[in-house]
C-alpha cells in the first residue's frame, strides 16, 4: 500500500514551508491508499497532536518538532510516529506483530480496543509510507504511553 499523491505532497508542505504542526495518516482501505486525515496549523500544540489522535483506531503520523539547542539556537526535527501494542491478548493462532498509534495526552486511550484487521493492515504498509516521506528525521515506535511523551521527543532531537 501506498501513500496517496496529496498525502506525499502535503508532507512536502509540512516539510518545505512549514505550514503544518502535524500529519495524521489513515489507510483508506477502499483506495488502498495512505491518505491525510488531519492537518494541524503551524500554531498547534503537541497536545493538541495527541488529541486529534483516533481513541480506538490506528494511524501514522508526522510532528514538525521546533526547539532551542543549548547553543540557542532554533531547530526543527520531523518525526514519524508509530504505536506497537506488543501486549495485546490475542487467539492463540494469532501470530501478527500489532502496530497501532495512539495519543499520549490521554492515558485512557487503549490500542487493544482497535481492530485487528486495522492493526495488520497498518503493520504491513508502515514500511512503505514511511519510505515515501523522505526527509523523517526520527521514527518513534511506542510500546506506552510514556515512550511517545513530549519529553521523548526533545531527547532524541538533541
């Protein structure tokens, strides 16, 4: 599966002219497309990236990432955002490694509550979107909450 022509040239918008905060992706499994469910304006917060996030669904995302070096100086970092649900109970037969994101703002959020159809579908196009979206500085893959916190993120782009 791969990403739509306006998902590949929106991510150069976020990318080239900054005019987005955030992207959220979803698998239109009727196109078999990975298509931009969501914009965030440049002005947005990181809380409001993990709000616009689906409570019992997966996605992909990418986050524009601004922050001060300790040499004061502004810097940008794009990431690319995954939730791997390595705990999910699943039937015995089952043998699929799930991948789901998720919002961290809200601890409530359970991935084990997505299905699973949309969990395999979005562990097995992961690679290929993620290939398309050249200029991914990091790629964040959350097994909680906690590994996908604001605080991760200034850690790894500095």
């Amino acid at each position: 599966m791969c990403a739509a022509g306006h998902a590949k040239d929106t991510f150069l918008e976020l990318k080239r002219k900054k005019i987005y905060r955030y992207l959220v992706f979803r698998i239109d499994e009727k196109k078999r497309k990975v298509v931009v469910e969501k914009t965030g304006d440049p002005a947005e917060t990181y809380d409001d990236f993990t709000a616009s996030l689906p409570e019992n669904d997966c996605r992909y995302a990418v986050y524009d990432f601004d922050f001060v070096t300790s040499d004061n100086c502004q810097k940008s970092k794009i990431f690319f955002i995954a939730w791997i649900n390595e705990g999910m109970q699943l039937k015995e037969t089952s043998i699929w490694p799930m991948f789901c994101l998720i919002s961290v703002g809200n601890k409530n959020r359970s991935p084990s509550s997505s299905r699973i159809r949309s969990k395999v579908l979005y562990a097995t196009s992961k690679h290929g979107l993620r290939e398309e979206l050249d200029g991914i500085h990091y790629e964040i893959q959350a097994t909680d909450p906690t590994e996908m916190d604001l605080e991760v993120l200034k850690d790894r782009a500095n």
